[in-house]
C-alpha cells in the first residue's frame, strides 16, 4: 500500500518516465527491474552498455525519424 508520503515521489517517478519515453531515452531502472524480475540468470548490462544498445537499436530500425 502507498502511503500518502510515497505518493508524490511515485508521481514524479512516473513522470520522468513517461517524460523519457516520449523523447526517446531509454530507462535503464525499468530495465534493470525487468531482467532481475523475469531473467535473474542474464546479466545485467552497465548504463552505458545499456544505453548505446538502445540507441543503436533505435538507429538501425529507422526509428526517431521526426519526418
């Protein structure tokens, strides 16, 4: 349960995510939960592993186009 203390940083949290996804970064926390979650034996890239992966991955699917 949530208390009223929590709910604020919960918020804020939620909008920096949201904040990231729509200009396309990558979340490195939500990656790190998710593969300690569902894939404990994988391990775990460092941010920067993780961010270039994501950033060429973006890059080479054409994503991020704005036109």
């Amino acid at each position: 349960m949530t208390t009223w203390v929590e709910m604020p940083r919960r918020g804020w949290r939620q909008d920096v995510r949201m904040a990231r996804l729509m200009i396309g970064v990558p979340d490195y926390e939500a990656y790190v939960a998710h593969l300690r979650a569902r894939h404990p034996e994988r391990p775990v890239m460092t941010h920067e592993e993780f961010f270039d992966e994501r950033m060429a991955t973006r890059h080479r699917s054409g994503g991020g186009r704005c036109c």
